[in-house]
C-alpha cells in the first residue's frame, strides 16, 4: 500500500480511532452480544447483516461480503485514498501528521491554507452566482434561457447553478472587499492577469450562466461557464488547480455516491452537462469525468465505490471511440462493464428533451448491453455484410474481440450467435479464437504473463452463504487460528507452508507469515492494512468475524491440514485417472498399469 505516513504514525491512528465510533456516523449500530449490527451501507438491506467488532476493529457484511479496518471502511464508503482516510482520521484524533510535500494533491487530501482560502472564495461565489440568477433582474435573461432548455428550479438549486453578471470587475471587486489576495485568487483560476500588467486583473467568467464543480467531499473548487449565446467556446471551465485536478475528479461524485450504493451501479457520462440532464431524467447515480477522458485514477476510485458501471457518452464516431477507450480503462480497474446506446446519434439531453425522461430511464440506461454486444454493434456500423470482404472483416474483428474475453460461457454465447448468423461451423470459430489467443500469448512479455497471474485474487470472494468444501472450510478455519495466534501460525508454516489451495487463502498466509515475521504482534485490524486488495481484506474480515473463540486442539490442527492436502491428492488422483483412460484408449497397457498403480498408492495416502 504505497502510503508515505510514517508506520508508527499509522498505529497510533489505528490505536486512538474506535471503528464503532467512526462507522457510527454513517450506519446506525446496535449492540447484540459481543458485536454490534446494522444496516449495510455497501447494498441494500432490510434486516441487518453489517457488523461490526469493538475488539478486533474489524467490520463485515455477511449479506455482500465489504469487510475490513476502519481505514478500509473510509476508503470504501468515501472513496478516500489511503492517505486521504489516514488525514480524516488523524484530524479527528487531533493527530499531527507530518507535512508531506509528495502527498497526494487530489481533491479532498491535506488542505494548505492558500487551497482554504481558494475554496473559501469558489465557495462565496458560487453562492453569489446562484443568488443572481434566481433572485434579480440581472439574472432574469439567462433564467430564463434555462428554463427554456427544460432545466426545473428544482434542478437549478441542487446543483446550485447561477449567473456571472456581464462585467470585468465585478467578482475582482467582490473578492477584493472580502480580503482576498488578487494574485491568489488569480492562482485559482477566477481571475485573469492582464497581459501587460503585473498586478491588473479581470475576471475570467462574464456573462455566463455558471455550473459550480465540487470535490469528492462537496467543496466547491472550480466553475465552467456556458455562453447564452453562440459565443465560443460554448463552455469555459476553470483551469487546474491547486485545488482542481481534472484526471482525479469525477463530477457529482459527492452527491451521486448515496445513490450508486442504492443501485449498485454507477452511470458515467462524458460531460456534466449530462449528468445533469440525467438527473432530471431520474437517473442519479450519475457522474461525469471533467471533459477530458477517463484516467485510471479515476476508474479506481470508482471500482473503490461499486463495480457495475453503466457507460453512457454520446452515440457519434467520436463517443463510441472514447467508449472503447473507458471500457478498457474500466475494465482493467476490475469493473463490471455495461454500454448505454443512445440511438440515432443523439446526446442525453437532445433525447431527453425529445424522447421523455422515462424512455431515457427504461430503453437507454435500463437497457444498456454487454462491452462485447456494444463492440459488434460498432463493428458493423457502416458495413454491407451482404458483401463477402466486409462480412470477413466484420468477422475477423469480432474473433479478435472474443478471444480477449475470460468468460468462457459469455464467449460461447458468442461464437454461437456468429455462427448461427453468417452459418459458419462452431469448430472452425473455436480454431480461429485459438489461434488468436496464442498469438496474444506469444506477444506477451514474460513481466505482463506474472501482473495477469498476481492479478487473479480479484475475482469476487467466495460467500459464506454457499455450502463450502471441505477442504475450503479447513483453510478458513486454518487462518482463523493463524489471525488469533502467532504459534498457530509458526506450527502451520512448519507443516503446510503455502499449500493452500485457494489462492486468495495463499496470497493471504503469505502475508500473515510476513506480518508476524516484521514483529507484529497478532492484530487483524493492523494485519488488514497490510492487504493490497480490498477483496483480500474482505475474505479476512469474514474469517476473523466468524471463527470460534476456543483454542484449537492439536487433533483439531492436523484435521484441518489433512483435508487441505487431501484436496491436491485428489485433483492429482482425478489425473492420473484421465491420464489412464487416455493410455489405455491408446493401447498403451503398460503405462495405464503404471498409472493405475499410481493411483492406488495416492489412494492408500489419502487414507492414513
Ligand atoms: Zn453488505
């Protein structure tokens, strides 16, 4: 976890924040038995199934599987960096973090008091621009134009839109009177210097109606202005700042959060204009990246908040190839993809104002489609598949896609519909993605093979709900002990290392051995910050909750390792089997009697 806070500072935040104290806040608590429950901020529920542990500072959701430290729950529920959740806290501690100049600057981490005083200034205007709009005569113009544009009042005041009066100096004189430093406030980005001048200024925003840009935690920061008029440019945004960084910001994102988590699912639109129009659609888990397109920050802090992402940007050439490039982003970022279609190369706002908001809501976002149908779809455009060469193009490029696909079924379902439709052979298809897999393969350096395979773990934690194997529960029950005891956890890297079969289960032992190794002493919640991935942290949150108090007996230990080596003997076992009947249909008979021998000496094995 690259965060550049002092370990020891770490702890002593660990130590001081109570995980019930901070989950208080947001979910409310109640006491049964040794933990407390409630209702899960992360899905929707109706009985509680969130709860939360004063002793060990863990929490977990038996009904979704989110779980962690109180750093995690910051981290998941606010969208924090780790170091943003690290400062939330240490504040509230009254902790002096140390002034880190390689800090992140995003939005929403350490606040200078120059970055203060530029929030403070966005924070008066944007008040101000609002009140001319709404209230004076000045403003009635551009009301007006907007209510012709079908925006509600309602809408105006949640997204708190105004006007900046036709004038060079009104906001100087404005922001001059309050005390502000001109050069400061030029710095952020609401003034502009004077080509000729050291110390002129004027205002940037005239005559525009103005569209407020806040942060994740709702201070606002920077402001785009749309003409009334034809003038260009239609918008002029801000520029970046100490306090606005266009590739960490997502727009609404502080107001569209409560909504994501009620829908699990986030909307993603190309500019905020969209969102907004969405919003007054009904769709709001909406958010919108600044113009600009979407960055990998961005998709993690995103995938930190939900997995289902909607993509809806405009149906042109150019939007569908900003949506190709955002699919990958997202999906890279371990993001559950969807493509909202807009038809007949409109944007949200011209088919809502065409088409109603319920037809936005039901045929575009409720029935937004599979990356892979979107792509065919794209690959067709344009295209007479009547004709042999664009048909063969148009397959090529569709093989190409599906062979990048790790969902065979979804691949399958696929290659069927390509086969029903141009009445091609399912084994030759087959082939043909083969071949395109190991091409992929070979172009691979070994580097990219080792990310892919360090990268599994991702996939989603298996759930309690479900009735395990056995040899699943032993390794559970395996960690829960080594989480509980340093000695259980020496006697089982003595006897069973890392033949774990679950990777995840590996990938966590290994880093409880490293954990014990530096000195700590047994601590979950201490041990949960060590994980990399909030999947890994989920899993361990959900053993720590769920195991026994008892101590376990050495009977009890050697069972719990039996059956996991158990478990590889049988893979190997169910082997050699296939490895027999393949010797034997060859007619190979000495070597399915080796084999057969083989198996039965795994057998006795299996019994001792
Ligand atoms: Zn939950």
């Amino acid at each position: 976890m690259g965060n550049r806070i002092p370990e020891e500072l770490i702890e002593k935040i660990q130590r001081t924040s109570d995980i019930v104290d901070v989950i208080s806040e947001y979910v409310q608590l109640k006491k049964q038995g040794r933990n407390y429950f409630g209702l899960c901020p992360f899905h929707g529920e109706k009985s509680p199934s969130f709860s939360v542990s004063a002793d060990k500072q863990i929490f977990h959701c038996f009904g979704c599987g989110a779980g962690g430290n109180v750093f995690s729950f910051l981290i998941q529920h606010e969208g924090y960096s780790f170091i943003e959740a690290a400062q939330h806290l240490a504040d509230k501690a009254n902790i002096e973090l140390p002034s880190l100049p390689s800090l992140e600057q995003g939005p929403g981490s350490t606040i200078s008091k120059d970055s203060e005083k530029m929030i403070e200034a966005h924070e008066l205007l944007k008040k101000f621009y609002h009140h001319l709009l709404v209230n004076t005569k000045e403003g009635q113009h551009a009301l007006d134009y907007l209510l012709s544009r079908g925006f509600t009042k309602d809408i105006i005041d949640t997204f708190e839109i105004g006007y900046s009066l036709d004038s060079w100096d009104f906001v100087k004189k404005f922001l001059e009177k309050r005390g502000f430093t001109l050069s400061l406030m030029e710095e952020a980005g609401l003034l502009v210097k004077k080509s000729n001048s050291n110390e002129e200024f004027f205002d940037r925003f005239r005559n525009r109606i103005m569209f407020p840009i806040m942060d994740h935690h709702g201070n606002t920061i920077a402001f785009s202005g749309r003409v009334l008029g034809d003038e260009k440019p239609k918008y002029l945004n801000s520029p970046e700042t100490k306090i606005f960084n266009k590739s960490k910001l997502l727009y609404n994102f502080h107001r569209a959060r409560v909504h994501i988590r009620k829908n699990q699912q986030v909307v993603l639109f190309e500019g905020f204009a969209d969102v907004i129009s969405s919003t007054r659609a009904g769709v709001e888990q909406a958010i919108a990246t600044m113009g600009t397109s979407i960055t990998e920050e961005q998709a993690k802090i995103i995938r930190r908040n939900v997995s289902e992402v909607v993509i809806c940007y405009d149906s042109d050439s150019a939007g569908i190839e900003a949506t190709n490039r955002a699919a990958k982003i997202l999906k890279d970022a371990g993001c559950k993809l969807k493509v909202a279609m807009i038809p007949d190369g409109l944007d949200p706002d011209d088919y809502i104002n065409k088409f109603g908001s319920e037809k936005f809501k039901l045929d575009v976002i409720g029935a937004s489609v599979p990356v892979m149908t979107f792509k065919m779809s794209y690959y067709r455009r344009g295209k007479n598949l009547q004709n042999e060469g664009e048909r063969l193009q148009y397959i090529e490029n569709v093989i190409s896609e599906l062979a990048q696909l790790d969902n065979a079924v979804e691949k399958e379902i696929y290659l069927k519909q390509l086969s029903s439709e141009f009445d091609l052979s399912m084994e030759v298809l087959k082939q043909q993605i083969l071949q395109k897999e190991q091409q992929k393969n070979r172009q691979r350096t070994p580097q990219q093979q080792k990310i892919t395979t360090q990268e599994q773990p991702k996939r989603k934690p298996i759930q309690s709900k479900r009735l395990l194997p056995a040899f699943h529960t032993a390794e559970r029950m395996l960690i829960g002990h080594m989480l509980r005891s340093k000695d259980m956890a020496e006697k089982v890297l003595e006897r069973l290392g890392l033949q774990f079969n679950i990777e995840e289960h590996k990938a966590i032992v290994t880093y409880l051995y490293a954990f014990y190794e530096e000195g700590n002493e047994e601590n979950v919640s201490s041990f949960l910050s060590k994980l990399p991935s909030p999947e890994l942290q989920h899993i361990v949150s959900n053993i720590a909750m769920i195991t026994l108090n008892s101590e376990v007996s050495e009977q009890e230990l050697s069972d719990y390792i039996k059956q996991v080596l158990n478990h590889q003997k049988m893979l190997m076992i169910k082997e050699k089997e296939v490895e027999k009947i393949e010797a034997e249909r060859n007619k190979q008979y000495k070597e399915a009697a080796q084999i057969a021998m083989e198996i039965i000496q795994l057998k006795q094995a299996l019994k001792s």
